[in-house]
C-alpha cells in the first residue's frame, strides 16, 4: 500500500504471519550488490569472465548510484539518498571481495605468514625499531630473549614513544606483555 501511495504499481501482495510481500511491476536496478546487479554480472561472464564482469557491473552501479544520490537531493528524498549511497559503496565491496578471492586463489595458508620475522630483543632501543619499521613491511615485531617470546613491538607502540619523545626507552618498557597465542 506504501508503495501504491508512491505511485509504484504492484502486481500481488502476499501477507505472511512477519508482514507482507508485495511483488512489484517495477523490475529491479541492475546496481551491485542488488539481485539486479548480479544478474547483470552473471550475463556479463558468460562472455567476459568473472573479474570483467564485476568491473562492468561495478562501474554501472557507481554511475546508478550517483544518479539516484542527485535524485534524492534535488527531490529532498533521504531514504533514497540512503540506498544511493549503500548501493555505491557495495558495488565497491563487490569489487574488493573479488580482488581478495583472486588474489588469494591457489594459496595456502602458509604462503601468507611472514616465515622469518624480524624480531627485536628486550634491550634493544626504540631507534633500532625505527630503522626496522623505515626498511620493511612488517608492522609487528616479536621480542625475544634466546627461543622465549616475551612480547610484542608494534608501530603503534613506536609511534606513541616517539610522540610523547621519549625515543631512549627500551623495547622491553614499551612492547606488549599479553598478546594472543596459538
């Protein structure tokens, strides 16, 4: 009835116990991640391949989504400015889950760890970390004393030494005791 009071034409209403299920004449946007996107997505594959066809369907929900957010400003419309913004940002999650399927298609597990860290022992001063932190990727560094884990360094830890300038405290006054362990 909502929707009738909108001007959008409905087919069949079925009332269920939870409320009820209005079977619209309107067909569904063809935006990721709505059912219409993804119809669209699955067509687009037959013939371009999954990342392709997410590409496409992605781009073409952005461009539906940006209209749909001009509609609901000029017409002061804030549910639609709502989904406008939703369908944006999920046609966007589409395109990173697929990223991350892709990329992580074929690998184990321990492909994905870092086998020989860098670790940083209890004496050792917060500039050793820095230089650490300035030449590798590695956000986290264990502290050892011999084969014994007795915390951990991370650039957080680092950043918040350097701020309050206390830049000759130790690794051990500063890294984390408690962490958790496998």
């Amino acid at each position: 009835m909502v929707a009738q009071r909108y001007g959008i034409a409905v087919r069949d209403i079925t009332l269920y116990p939870f409320g009820g299920v209005a079977v619209l004449e309107k067909g569904s946007s063809p935006a990721l991640p709505l059912d219409g996107g993804r119809v669209l997505r699955a067509l687009l594959e037959m013939k371009l391949g999954w990342e392709r066809a997410t590409l496409i369907a992605s781009g073409l929900a952005k461009v539906i989504a940006v209209a749909m957010g001009i509609w609901a400003i000029l017409g002061g419309q804030l549910i639609l400015g709502a989904i406008a913004v939703m369908v944006f940002f999920g046609a966007r999650a589409e395109v990173v889950a697929d990223q991350v399927r892709f990329g992580l298609a074929g690998r184990r597990a321990g492909d994905l760890f870092n086998r020989s860290p860098l670790a940083l022992g209890p004496g050792d001063g917060i500039h050793k970390a820095v230089d650490l932190i300035l030449s590798s990727p590695q956000r986290d560094f264990p502290v050892v004393l011999g084969n014994q884990l007795l915390g951990v360094l991370t650039r957080e830890h680092v950043m918040a030494v350097l701020e309050a300038g206390a830049s000759s405290e130790s690794v051990a006054g500063v890294m984390a005791r408690t962490f958790p362990r496998s």
